[in-house]
C-alpha cells in the first residue's frame, strides 16, 4: 500500500513542461540547423534575394493557419500523440496507424540522424581545418550524440526539459549574433543586394512552386508540441499561446538571418556554400569561425533532444490505444520515462547515420509530413460536424482550416506535377504500412498475442517498467 501511495506521489510529481520550456521546444523543433548551413534551396528556385525572402516570409504566414487548427485541436482532446490523435479519431485507426508507422520508423529517425550528423561536422570541422573531418569520425561522433540524448530521456524527464531550455538559448544568442553582425554591415554601407533585391528573378513556375515546398520545409517542427500536451502545464491556456508566438518568432527570426547573409554574401555565395553562417562570419570577424560551429552544433542537438522528446510520446499513445505493442505505453516505475519508445528510436537514429542518405529520406518524406498537417485541418472540420457540442477552449473559427487546407493542397498538387518521383517514393513508404495494420493490428492472429505477451512480461522485468495507469486504477 505504501508502495501504491509512493507510485501515485510520484506521478503527481512528474515534471512538466512550462510555457517557456513549451516555447523553447517547439522553436528548437522548427530552427534546427538548416538555416546555419544553407537555405541555398530556396534561392536556387527564386534565383534573387527579393523572391528567396518573400518564399521564407510566406512560408511562415501559410504556417500560422495550421498553427491555428492545432491549437483548437490540443485544447480540445486531452491526449498526447497530436496529429496522430487526431488523425485516428477524424478518419479511424487505419490512418492513424499509418501516421504513426511513417513517423516512428522512417521520418524522425531520419531527422534524428541528420541532427546528429550536422552537429558532429560542424564540432569536428575547426579541429580539421582547412580539410573536411574524416567521415568515419563524423559517423561515431553522431551515433554518440544520439545515444546521449536518447539516454537523457531515458533518465529523467526533467534534464531533457533543462537541456532543451539551454540549447533554446544558445540557439537564440546564434540568430542575434547573425542579426546583429547584418545590422553592423548596413551601418557600414553593405547594402547593395537590397536596391535590386529581384535582380536575376527566375520565372519558372516549376522551380517557383519546388521552393515553395522546400521553403516550408524548415518550419516543420511547429505541430510537436501537441505530441505532449500531457506534459505541459495548464495546457488549455499555454499550448495556444506557444504554438502560435513559435511560429511568428520562427519567421521573424528566419527572415532577419536570412537577410543578414546577404550584407556579406552575394546570391552565387550563398549558393555555392555548405556552410553560409560559417562563410558569412568569416567575411566579418574571423574569430568566431570559431564559435559559430561551436553554436549550430548545440543548436542541431537541441532539436535533436526536441525530437525525441516528442516522438516519444506519440509511439507511448499509439502503445496505450493498441495500435502499437502495450509495452510502449509503459514507463518506469521510478523515473517515469517512456523506456521502450525511447530505446527503439534512438537505436533506429544510430541505423540511419551507419546506413546514410537520411537527409535525401527526408526529401521524399516532406510530402507525407505536410499531407498529415492537411489531414488535421481536415480533421477540425469534421470534428465541428461530429463533436458540435465539446468545448473548445480555443476556436480557429472556419477560414483558417479553409485558407491552410488550400495553400497545402495546392503546393502538394504542384510537386505531384513537377516533382513526382519524391511524391511518389514518399507515398509509397506512407501506404508501406498499410499491410502491417493488416497483419499485426486488424487480422491479428492468436500466436502474435501470445508472443507479445511473452516478450512483454520479459521487458517488463528488463527495464522496469509498468502501465502508466496501473497503480491509479488499484
């Protein structure tokens, strides 16, 4: 009995993430590295600042609508998994599962891999220079990396939140440093890319519509925090107010860096470099060549640990509502971690590093990431026809669902025409899980159950862990 009364004591304990911690997750979601390393992708299709920095500004603004749809969708259901969650309960298990399949096996391993790799390189690159780190040291250092991480969110919940908190600052004081050296080089008169921002403008409405898509691919990230909505505190009040100045700070942010580089770097520089933060402090003060890697390096960690933070607990949800094994929703009798989803995913982080191409998975993988925004968009509309009558703390009234749904819906349509084979190499990795739902979920046999329950009792005494809700429910 005193064991029970220590369990609950425990759980009402159980750290949470506050309105900052929220804030600082989901802006070390969105600005993970890549505006350190090259936008160059977005420019390729623009070919002129002006157009470049209109797609980064838009990109933001097409984002604050589904911004919207997730807040109304997180204050009303109460459950960690987000768009998950949503997915399953608007369309049935089936899409959910498919959600959660693509997710946990293929695109945030594969972002956890790329996390991983960008912050060894940039630590190991001033210990090699002039010369790129050899790519052996680069694939242990990552693979350390990600184990780390993935053990702190084995151990304690609260030293993930701190660590995210911290590299939120460091990620912060990187941006301000690249801002501010733009604003010393326009005070010293380095403005010439801004009086003819649409110089050599290109006019292909194919690579237009491709750096649409790329240019909304770096503020993916802004939806994870719905992943955890158990997790945060007062969620009905800090969720709404965390997506939505996440978002707006992300764009702003992205905007002013952005335009930063070009007070030093021609268009063809920012285009022909791997490294345009590293490029562009070197122009100014080559000193902190020295810190800037030292900065994106802790800033690729940060959103390394935000995305298996939040993951997590999607593969937990998925375990609790039995489309996933049971043993995934279970978390440790003392420190109260979900054990199991996080070894999976930090052991499928380690494969994609040792196997590679994870950043060209991620290409194919943006069609899916943004079909399951649309879907949830979907989902508030159908919600307000099947639940009329729930609360909703937030309400995203009707025109911000219609206005994401469309500019979505239009961008994927375009890259179906002019981009097919990434669209249709990620659809197939989507429908992939289509007959494990089948086997393991739907049709599944006796003999599944029963070697899960084998499997489960032994994981169970292997890493102490136990259902969420087991000492509530004596």
């Amino acid at each position: 009995m005193n064991d029970d009364k220590k369990m609950e004591t425990k759980k009402d304990e159980k750290p949470k993430l506050n309105l900052m911690s929220g804030i600082a997750l989901l802006v070390g979601s969105i600005v993970g590295s890549g505006i350190f390393i090259s936008p160059r992708g977005v420019l390729l299709g623009t070919g002129s600042y002006g157009l470049s920095v209109l797609v980064w500004i838009i990109g933001g603004l097409i984002c604050i609508p589904g911004c919207m749809c997730y807040a109304e969708l997180g204050t009303m259901i109460y459950s960690s998994g987000g768009d998950y969650t949503y997915i399953k309960m608007a369309f049935g298990d089936w899409a959910g599962f498919l959600r959660v399949w693509s997710e946990i096996c293929c695109v945030r391993p594969a972002t956890i891999a790329v996390c991983g790799i960008t912050a060894s390189i940039y630590l190991l690159q001033p210990l090699f220079s002039p010369c790129s780190p050899p790519h052996y040291a680069v694939l242990a250092l990552a693979c350390f990396f990600i184990l780390i991480i993935t053990l702190l969110n084995l151990v304690s919940t609260r030293g993930s939140i701190f660590w995210q908190n911290g590299t939120f600052y460091a990620k912060i004081g990187a941006l301000i440093l690249l801002i501010g050296l733009g604003i010393f080089q326009l005070i010293r008169g380095h403005y010439d890319v801004f009086t003819e921002p649409f110089a050599n403008t290109q006019t292909s409405v194919k690579k237009l519509a491709i750096a649409f898509y790329i240019g909304l691919f770096p503020y993916t990230g802004w939806n994870y925090l719905s992943n955890a909505i158990e997790d945060l505190k007062d969620s009905k009040k800090t969720f709404p107010i965390a997506i939505m100045s996440s978002i707006i700070a992300s764009t702003i942010f992205y905007t002013l860096a952005y335009s930063a580089y070009f007070t030093a770097l021609t268009p063809l520089d920012v285009m022909s470099t791997d490294a345009v933060a590293v490029t562009f402090v070197e122009q100014i003060y080559k000193p902190l060549r020295l810190i800037m890697p030292l900065l994106v390096s802790i800033s690729a960690l940060g959103g390394l640990n935000g995305q298996i933070f939040s993951i997590v607990r999607m593969f937990s949800v998925a375990g609790r509502d039995g489309l996933l094994p049971t043993i995934s929703s279970f978390i440790h009798i003392q420190r109260l971690t979900p054990v199991i989803p996080c070894i999976v995913e930090g052991i499928l982080g380690v494969l994609y590093v040792l196997v590679g191409n994870a950043d060209r998975l991620l290409s194919y993988l943006s069609f899916s990431t943004w079909v399951v925004c649309l879907c949830s968009a979907v989902s508030v509309l159908i919600f307000r026809r099947t639940m009329p009558n729930i609360a909703r703390p937030f309400n995203a009234g009707v025109v911000a669902p219609v206005i994401f749904i469309i500019a979505i819906g239009f961008l994927t349509l375009v890259n179906m025409i002019f981009n097919p084979t990434d669209i249709l190499v990620g659809m197939l990795i989507l429908v992939s899980g289509l007959p494990i739902y089948w086997l393991f979920v739907l049709k599944r046999p006796k003999s599944i159950d029963k070697l899960s329950e084998s499997i489960s009792i032994y994981l169970q005494k292997l890493f102490l862990v136990v259902p969420e809700n087991s000492k509530q429910e004596q």
